[in-house]
C-alpha cells in the first residue's frame, strides 16, 4: 500500500505545478526516512540453522499516516520443522478499549498448520487486544506464529508495541506415544499414552505450556504402569480458565483407570495448588478440555510430573468395611452401617510403615432425620517414634468435629506419639477424622477399634455403657436438673425404646415435672365435655408412648400411668419410704414422629406421706367427700419447693370398686396442652 502522501490531485497552473514539485521534495525526504511507510510493513522472522536466527526482538512499525487511513502490518514468525514459537510482548499502549478495539488493536493467530499455504482467515482467531492489556505469553501450536497490526493513528511510533521472540524445540510436547484415531477438533492429535516401561518419571504439559493454550481442544492422556505399580501425577502448575464450582468451561478430569468409563477421581478448573492424584492400580486416564468461544484465552494450562513406582503405598491394610478415597495415596472413608463397628490400621500394619507417608481416616456415622451417631475409638497397640519426647516428626493427630470441611488440619484435638496407649475418643457429633502422618522415623503403627453409637442429644444423666438410650440420674450426683426425648426439640426418631431412671437416697422422693410434651399417637377419642381429645392409658395410647413407674426397694416396678399426644402426665413424686425412684420410658414405632417432651426432675427430703398440706388416707368408708386446700376458697401455692401436692390414698374392701365424680372443678390450666397455660405447663420450683 501507497503512502498517502503520493495520493494528490491534478495541478494545472504554475503556482500549483511548483506546490506539486515542492511536496514531491517533501515526499521523497520522508521516503529515505521512513522505509516502511512505502515498503509496507509486514514483518518476517525466520529461524534457520544458525543460532543467531532463534531469538530477537520485534517492535511496532513508524508510520506517518495524515490523512487518517486504516493501515495494517503483518508480523510472521516461521519455525523450523521441529520447533515451535514463543513470543511475549515487553511494552503494549495501543488505542481503543476492548473488546471492540475499534481504532487499534492486535490481531493473534498461533494455530496456522501451514503458514505456506494457509491464510489467516482460515485459522484459528487467538484473540484480539488493544488498550495497555498487555498479551500474554504466546506458544504456536504448530510451526508458525502471526499478528496482525491494524491502526488508524496519523502517527505510529515504536512504542505502540515491542517484544521478544525465541523459537523452542518441539519434542517437550510429545509426551509419549501419540494415541491412535484420537484427533481433536483442529485435526491434531495433542492425545498419548505414556507407557511406564519406557518412561517412569516424565513431565506433563498443555500443549502449548507455559503460554496461554489454544480454545476448542479435546486431549487426551492415558497412563500405563507396570502391574505391580501405581501412578503419582503431581501438578507444579494449574491455571484454567474457572467459570464456576462445576467447571462447565475449561476443565481437566481424571478417571481412575484406563479410560473414561473407570470411576473419575474428580474434574478440575480455575487455579490450583498442591493438586496431587495417585491411581489405586497400574493405570490412569486424564482428558484436558477447552470450549470454543470468542473471548481471548489468558490462562497457562498446566505442568506437572508423573511417577511410576513400587514404594507407594499398598492399599491391602485397608479393611473391607472401608473404601479408599480414589486420587489418594491411602487415605480412607468408613462410613456407618447403622450402629456397626470395625478396625483401622496404619499403612503395612503389623508391619513397620513406610516412612514419609501421609494418610487420613474419614470415619462418618450417621446424620438424617432419623439417625444421629457418635463415633468411639480405642486403641489396641501404638507405636509411632517420638522425636525429643514430642510429636515433631511422626504422629496421628484426631478431629473430633471433621475439621476437614474447613481445612483446619492445625486445629486438632489430640496429638499422640511414642508407645503408649493413646486415650479412648468419643465424638460429639457423627464424624471424626484422624491424619497419620509417617514422619523420617519407621514405627510400628497402630491398631485401633471404632463403634458408632446412637447419640440421643440427651446432656444430663449417666449414660449406658453400651450406648443404649438408657440415663441414670442419681441424687448424689445432681439434685436437679433436665431430661428429654432423644433430639428434642428436634423430632425423636422412631424405633426407639429410652429408660430414664432416678433414683434417690434413703430418706428422699424424686418429682418430675413435663414442661412441653408431644408423643404421637393416631387413635384419639374426642373429649366433647371438656373439648379436648383424650389421650391416657394402654387402649389410647398404642402407637408412640411414655410411661411412669414406680421402683420399689425389692427392685419391683408398679405403672403409674400410660401417656401419649399432649396429655402431659401431671407432677409425679416417688412413693416415700416404699420406693426407692421413677422409671420414665419412652416407646416409639416404626411410624411418624413428634417432638416429644422435655421435663424436669428434683430430689428432695422425703415429707408426709399424705403431703404437707393436704391429703389423707380413707380405708373401708362407703363414701366420702375430698376437697382442695382451703375449699371452697381458692387454694394457694405452697411455699415449700415451689409446688403443692396432694395424695389421696383410698382403700375399699375386696369385691368392691371405687367410683369418684366431682362436683365442682376449678384448675388452673387448659386440658387441650396447646398452650402456656396448659396442664403440662409448670413454673420451674428455685434451686435448693
């Protein structure tokens, strides 16, 4: 293309013929100035034998271009048969604003298959730029590499752009033996299989690494070891594009075998750091995938290392109960089978542990609207070297609430090391996590057992030994305090059968009292004289129930009631001087469930049997009338533990029944027990 300068209209008169001839003057000077105003602009750089030819430097071209017309330049740069392209830009000030560009930019192509006899229209686009974005690293993917330079300006200069190209060898991205039929979309295969029997450490690579890799790729790597070996892939690198938690653009996945239909260890994008994958067997598969789309690519790819080895880990000390977690070099989930048991071990166990090693133990009890378990381990033997009397080299450090969530392998609960029996473990909730890390000393290992056991959520009370929902509650322990239903407020879960036993001293009673009480139950007669519905008894109460016992000093039990829906049993006292305490317990089908109750229980010293205030023993009368305190006036409430309680104790004669009917009723409370003011709702007595 012609300087526009040359471009002038006809001149006629003299005055006009000497302009032309002194412009002509001006034309010329700029031509011995500005060479590339006239030759053209278009760049090539070849590489040839000589080393001179592998590297140097480009910059923008020095246009004059007054008259504003759009000028373009083309940068070529031609590799030898066995080498590629590597170009990176040093200063970059084009105008406009991406991504329309509409006054400057710079055109990128680094996928041309054959730069003499493919244009650039039928290649790749690899982006465009302008602004003060400066280009990333570029790779070509094959041979050659171009830019183009599109500009406007009246004035270029060299400082719109410069940079740095170097041709590279080839054959750091054949990284083994190319896979058969297996092309991707540009027609070049960039899929291999790397055979451990002629490589067993390697590097790995995108297959344009470290510049910015090419868009719609589809690659393929598959690893093949000996069979007595596994595969460690190390990634030193990681930069994909990251478009979200799925990764549903750019993204490599890695599959646990030698293909895709091998279980996929897992799928990964964004930027990464520490991503190490081991195959369970001889061989692993991976797939590197990048979308076609407009946008200009500006990530890296990846670089790694593979290793084939026989020292890894063998994975047989894993038990049949657990299942080791794919990617890993031996760490390992358990997972509940409601209430089951098991064994885990230290890599090689009963035999020394390969030094260096680091293992984790995922072991997860269950956790539903059912089920809620804690995990109990107990050490059998333990043998992990101490480093001056501390844990500064090997050791097996415990989470007890699965820190791992949150990657707070720091925050640990317990530390052990040396030979000495570590400490029994109980978990609060339903998972625990142990890390073994092997340290630079060999040791034994360890032998451990673990349980899952129910967790009621059940604070107070003396649990069972076997984790059955069974609690002791023992004045010498505790005068008073709370119980409730297995989760509550949560919902109980269904078959489910808890004992709650209390149990005093000679010379008290124990009371308990149900602040809030909701026990299924679908077989209700409706109470229409006082509108609620009925819910007492063996014949109601035959789904979900709670019952009272009395416990006697011969270790005999006598019910005091059946209870179920909302009919809260009222306060309930131990008999004084006959029993020794109350048996609360809880029965729960195979059905729906509630939200069960909370109560509260209280020791006390033993009063009359007939009560402080009121109360009485009638035997062998024909009738009688009883009556509240202070009848017919209102009764008061006791002084005396916060509460007032009547017994009545009435004896007849043998083949006789015993009949009572009230006259007058005046309680305070509402018998449905869906409210505050409900029978089941009681004002906690003060502390003694």
């Amino acid at each position: 293309m012609l300087n526009p300068l040359w471009k002038m209209s006809s001149i006629t008169s003299p005055l006009k013929r000497a302009s032309r001839s002194a412009r002509s003057i001006v034309a010329i000077t700029l031509f011995l100035a500005l060479p590339h105003s006239l030759l053209g602009c278009d760049l090539k750089f070849v590489s040839t034998s000589s080393p001179m030819s592998k590297n140097g430097t480009f910059k923008a071209p020095i246009i004059l271009n007054l008259e504003g017309h759009v000028r373009q330049c083309t940068f070529s740069f031609l590799a030898l048969e066995n080498e590629r392209v590597m170009i990176e830009f040093e200063e970059f000030d084009l105008d406009g604003t991406p991504p329309e560009c509409f006054h400057e930019h710079l055109d990128l192509f680094t996928e041309i298959q054959r730069a003499e006899v493919t244009s650039l229209i039928e290649t790749p686009f690899g982006g465009r730029y302008c602004g003060k974005i400066t280009p990333r690293r570029k790779i070509s993917l094959y041979q050659a590499l171009s830019f183009v330079f599109l500009s406007d300006r009246d004035n270029i200069t060299e400082s719109r752009f410069s940079g740095n190209y170097l041709f590279i060898p080839d054959d750091k991205y054949h990284l083994g033996t190319p896979m058969p039929n297996v092309q991707n979309p540009k027609g070049e295969t960039c899929s291999f299989i790397i055979y451990a029997k002629n490589k067993k450490m390697g590097e790995i690579m995108a297959p344009t690494y470290p510049g910015t890799y090419p868009k719609n790729m589809q690659c393929s790597y598959k690893f093949i070891g000996e069979p007595n070996q596994r595969m460690r892939l190390e990634f030193r690198d990681f930069d994909l594009f990251y478009g979200g938690a799925h990764c549903p653009f750019d993204y490599i996945t890695i599959y646990d075998g030698p293909d895709k239909l091998a279980p996929k260890i897992g799928t990964y994008c964004g930027q990464m750091r520490n991503l190490v994958v081991y195959s369970t067997k001889s061989m692993l598969f991976m797939t590197f995938t990048t979308l076609k789309r407009i946008a200009p690519a500006r990530n890296r790819g990846f670089f790694g290392l593979y290793e084939f080895s026989e020292s890894f880990v063998k994975l047989d000390f894993i038990q049949s109960d657990a299942e080791h977690i794919p990617g890993t070099e031996c760490d390992q989930k358990i997972l509940s089978k409601r209430e089951s048991e098991g064994m885990v071990f230290s890599p090689n166990y009963p035999f020394p542990y390969q030094t260096n090693v680091v293992c984790r133990y995922f072991i997860y009890g269950m956790q539903d609207e059912q089920n809620l378990e804690r995990v109990v381990l107990e050490f059998d033997k333990f043998n992990v070297p101490m480093d001056d009397n501390q844990c500064n080299d090997g050791y097996l450090k415990v989470y007890i609430r699965g820190q791992e969530e949150d990657h707070e392998y720091d925050n640990h609960d317990y530390e052990f090391c040396g030979k000495s029996i570590p400490t029994r473990v109980k978990t609060p909730g339903p998972r625990l996590v142990l890390l073994f890390n092997a340290g630079t000393r060999p040791g034994s290992g360890f032998k451990a057992k673990f349980r899952f056991e129910t967790e009621y959520l059940i604070p107070v009370g003396t649990p069972a030994p076997d984790g059955s929902c069974k609690f002791t509650y023992r004045s010498l322990s505790r005068r008073e305090g709370r119980f409730n239903s297995p989760r509550h407020p949560s919902n109980y879960p269904s078959s489910t059968n808890c004992t709650y036993l209390f149990f005093a001293t000679p010379k008290q009673q124990v009371q308990i009292v149900f602040d809030t009480f909701k026990v299924r139950t679908d077989n209700l007669n409706r109470n229409t004289s006082l509108g609620a519905w009925n819910a007492y008894g063996r014949v109601q109460c035959v789904e979900d129930w709670l019952e009272i016992y009395q416990i006697y000093r011969d270790n005999s039990e006598e019910l005091v009631g059946r209870y179920c829906a909302n009919s809260a049993p009222g306060p309930v006292v131990s008999l004084r001087e006959l029993a020794v305490g109350l048996k609360v317990f809880l029965h729960t089908d195979e059905q729906d469930v509630y939200s069960g109750f909370l109560g509260r229980y209280r020791f006390f010293e033993e009063t009359s049997v007939f009560g402080n205030e009121c109360g009485g023993n009638i035997t062998n009368l024909e009738n009688g009338i009883i009556s509240s305190p202070n009848y017919p006036e209102k009764y008061s409430e006791s002084t005396i533990g916060g509460n007032t309680q009547c017994h009545w104790f009435i004896h007849v004669r043998p083949n006789h029944k015993i009949l009572v009917f009230f006259e007058e009723f005046e309680v305070e409370g509402e018998p449905s027990g869906k409210s505050s003011q409900s029978c089941s709702t009681q004002k906690l007595p003060p502390k003694q």
